[in-house]
C-alpha cells in the first residue's frame, strides 16, 4: 500500500519562510514609498522656488487633486537676485504624460496641521519639458502659508489684540447715539468717497509707485524700530497732556475744516515746490548714499561742534564790543593817516628785508656779530677795554687805513713818493669790500664775510691795477657759515645786492 503524500503547505519551516518573506517585501516597499513606489516608471522634473516653505522630501506632488508624484529631494540654490530659494527634484508618474513649458507651479498646504504638497498646473504650449529638466522661478508661487500666519499671532500678539478689543469696547460702550449719527452721515461720506477712490485708481496718480516707496520707507526704518517705537510711547504722553484740555481740543477740532480748506489751495500753489524738491531728492541721492561712509567721521566732527556751539553766545557779545571798537578806530581821523604810514614804511621794510633776510637766514650774521664784538673790544688797557681793531688799523706815520685825512686809497705807502706804510712790522693795502653778499643771484649761500683770507687784488676798475680791494664782491660762492644753511629757505624772497639807495658799480663779470 502506497503512503499518500504529505502536502507543501502541511510543512512549517516552509511556511514560516513564505511569511517572512512576504513581510520582508512589504517593509521594504512601506520604506520605499517615499522615494516612489517600486517597477513604476517615472520622470524628473525639477523646480526653483523662492523658498521651501517647510516641504519635506516624501511630499506629494498632485495636479487637479491627484497625485501624481512625490518630493525625492530638496536642496538650497542661490536665486538671480542674491537671495537663497530652494530647488525640489520631483519624480513624476510617467503614466500622465510630460509638461509643457508653460506650467507653473505652487505649494499648497494639505491640511491644518502643517503638511504641504506641490501643486502642478499643466500648461497649453506643444513644448514639454524634458527628463530632468527645470521649472524656472518665474512660473512658481509660493503663497502666504497657514502657519506663517498663526505664527504672527505669538503669545506678545494675543495680548495687543485683547487689549484692544477691551478698549474698543469701551470706547463704544455709552456712544449708541453717536453711532446711530455715524452710520446716517455714512451716505453722504461714501458720496464724498467715491471721486476720492476714483482719483487714487487712476493710472496718473501712481498710487503703485507710492506704495512701493512707503515699502522701500519702511524697510530703511526697520533698522531704527526701536526709536520709532519710543517714539509712539512719547507720543502717547504728548497726545495724554493735549486730552488733559478738551476744550481746547474741541476748538482745535472746531477749526479744523478751515485750516484743511485753506491747506488746500496752498497745496495748488506748492506743487512746482514738490516736483522740483523730487528732482533734487533725485540729485541728492548720490550724496546721501556717501553719507554711510562720511557719518563715521562727521558724527565726532558734529559732536565737537554741538559742545562749542554752546560757548557761541559769550563769543558773540566779545565779538561785539570788538567790531564796535574796531568801527569807531576805522571812522577816526587819524586811521587813514596811520594805515597810509603804514603802507609806506611797508614798502620801505620789504627791500631791506629781502637783502638782509639772507644775512641771518643762510650766514647767521647776527649771532656772529656779537661773537666778533668781544673780540673787537679785547685790548685790556689801565681802564679797562679798547677797540682791538683800531690799534691794528692805526699808522704811526699818519695817513693808514683807519685814520682820518688820507686823500688816497693805502697801497702799501701813504703816497707814490712815501716810504711803506707799516704797522706791527707789516704793509698797509685798503680792503674795502662794503657790500659782502649773503647769497648770490639764485639763492645760494656765498656769505663772504670772515670766510677766508683778505683777497691780494680785487679792484677791476682802478686803472693804475694797485693791490686793493674794492669789488663789491669775492669771485665764486664762498659757501654757508658753520651753522648757516645751503641756500635760502622755501618760501623767503630775496636780493643779492640792495634794491634801494645808490647803487655800487658792479663788476659785469661777478655782479
């Protein structure tokens, strides 16, 4: 008798494998459903945003409520206007066909809880976008999302808002009769309203353009909000102290109408003010926009002036006495005569100046001269001093070069048939160099005076050629003294020789 055979499905090991089995594909298929479910052929788009708005990879992408796709990767990309936006890589059913290029895009939110998902809207062109390829910025959206508004309403929000409904309520509670009187004039206002709005939607009263400079305004006051809002809180105390009077506010209030009538027509008349003052705004913006690098040196600048300007007043009174003194010295008779006396002796002061400046400037002279006076008087004598100088001058047998009478020029002799004019055992020859230079014609220093030893001739115009020296000056620039200078300072005029008085004769070959 045969043994009937035992069935696959009797055996556990094998059917304990099956179930692991079948477990293991379904893990792997819930892990992978998130990236696309497996043997479905997809495509790759991807698409810019201007942000990710809290998408997460796995998102649904959906078109006309169905989906069509999912999120499989997201990653920052820096936008044409320097801002950081976000590219999405989505994998799309192939079962529904390409995109044309004319799709646009949104993110929407798929339920209160905070989940999104990318909403595709097909276009119409006959140009599909190929695998892999981008959705441009410009045909996505990313509209105003629920949690970006409840994240306005933070816990400092909530309690403004309550605040205020509290005080909305009271300032209504009581007022039934002046609502009722709102609410019968409200017909006649909406009259008033309606070339009011008329005025604003038309194309040349660029209300667009004035609410994109109030965006632009409001972005350069972010920084300083701080300071605006102390302000609002000094105004609260302003607007306390004027509701502290009513009857004048009533008055104000009263003439209020009259005041606006009048403002007005005062506008009609400011209008070429404003446009010009629009066009000079416009010049000034260079300016103002240097302002951000100059406020870091201007501010101290400004700061040190707000102190002294504190000290003005007491300047100002000084300085009134003064002009009143110096009013009645210029309308006193005498100040003409003075400030022409003045003007001459100027005039006379400038030539002498510009000769003898050198002398000190380059030579030195002044310090030197007094350096040679006690030199000068150094012959002790049973009274004290004498003049050094005058005892080496002076000839016993009359007629030397510092003694009174001489008719003619000391040349060794007193006369052509004299014996030799001596003095300490050596001859007499006249040196007379009267104008010793300070510099010569260009300004260098040629102080001859001390510098070296007595020229032996140096007389071009003597006929007779006798050994004298009579040249106004020595050939050739002797140089600076040991403490003079190389030439004459920058910035000082001078002359060689004297510009004023009788001229010496110069010699054509060193003038």
């Amino acid at each position: 008798m045969r043994r009937r055979q035992q069935s696959a499905l009797a055996n556990p090991v094998l059917i304990g494998a099956v179930t692991v089995l079948v477990a293991m594909i379904a893990v792997f298929l819930a892990y992978n459903a998130n990236t696309g479910l497996p043997f479905v052929p997809t495509r790759e788009l991807k698409v810019d945003f201007a942000n990710g708005a809290n998408l997460v990879i796995g998102n649904d992408v959906r078109e006309g409520g169905y989906r069509i796709g999912l999120i499989s990767d997201m990653e920052p990309i820096k936008l044409s206007d320097g801002q950081i936006g976000a590219q999405l890589t989505l994998q799309l059913n192939r079962a529904n066909g390409a995109l044309p290029v004319d799709s646009t895009a949104s993110i929407r939110p798929q339920s209160v809880l905070g989940a999104k998902y990318v909403d595709l809207h097909r276009g119409t062109s006959s140009t599909v976008i190929p695998d892999g390829g981008t959705l441009p910025l410009s045909q996505t959206t990313v509209p105003v999302q629920f949690d970006d508004i409840f994240g306005t309403f933070d816990p400092p929000t909530r309690r403004a808002i309550q605040q205020n409904l509290v005080g909305l309520g009271d300032a209504l509670a009581g007022r039934g009769s002046a609502l009722n009187d709102t609410i019968a004039s409200l017909p006649a206002l909406l009259g008033y309203l309606t070339p009011v709005a008329r005025y604003l939607s038309a194309p040349r009263t660029q209300l667009s353009r004035f609410l994109r400079s109030l965006n632009t305004l409001t972005g350069t006051i972010a920084p300083v909000a701080p300071t605006f809002a102390r302000l609002f809180t000094d105004m609260a105390t302003t607007f306390a102290a004027i509701s502290s009077d009513p009857t004048a506010l009533a008055q104000t209030i009263a003439e209020s109408p009259s005041t606006l009538a009048v403002g007005t027509e005062s506008l009609k008349v400011q209008q070429p003010f404003l446009v010009n003052l629009a066009v000079l705004g416009e010049q000034l913006q260079p300016a103002t926009a240097s302002l951000r690098t100059a406020l870091p040196v201007l501010n101290p600048a400004i700061e040190a002036g707000t102190r002294t300007l504190a000290r003005t007043p007491i300047l100002n009174r000084n300085l009134e006495q003064l002009f009143t003194a110096l009013r009645q010295l210029v309308l006193a008779p005498g100040t003409d005569q003075a400030l022409t006396g003045l003007g001459a002796t100027v005039d006379t002061l400038n030539p002498m100046v510009r000769y003898l400046g050198p002398f000190q400037t380059v030579c030195d002279d002044w310090n030197y001269w007094w350096t040679y006076l006690s030199d000068h008087l150094s012959a002790r004598t049973s009274y004290g001093f004498a003049q050094r100088a005058m005892i080496n001058l002076a000839s016993p047998s009359g007629g030397g070069v510092g003694q009174q009478g001489a008719t003619t020029p000391v040349n060794g002799t007193s006369g052509s048939d004299s014996p030799p004019l001596t003095v300490f055992g050596g001859q007499q020859f006249l040196h007379a160099q009267s104008y010793g230079a300070a510099i010569d014609n260009q300004g260098n220093a040629d102080c001859e005076t001390g510098q070296r030893g007595w020229p032996k001739k140096l007389n071009a115009f003597d006929p007779e050629r006798r050994n004298l020296a009579l040249d106004p000056h020595t050939p050739g620039d002797q140089g600076p003294t040991f403490n003079g200078r190389a030439r004459v300072p920058k910035g000082e005029t001078f002359s060689r020789n004297p510009t004023t008085g009788t001229q010496l004769t110069p010699n054509p070959s060193n003038p």
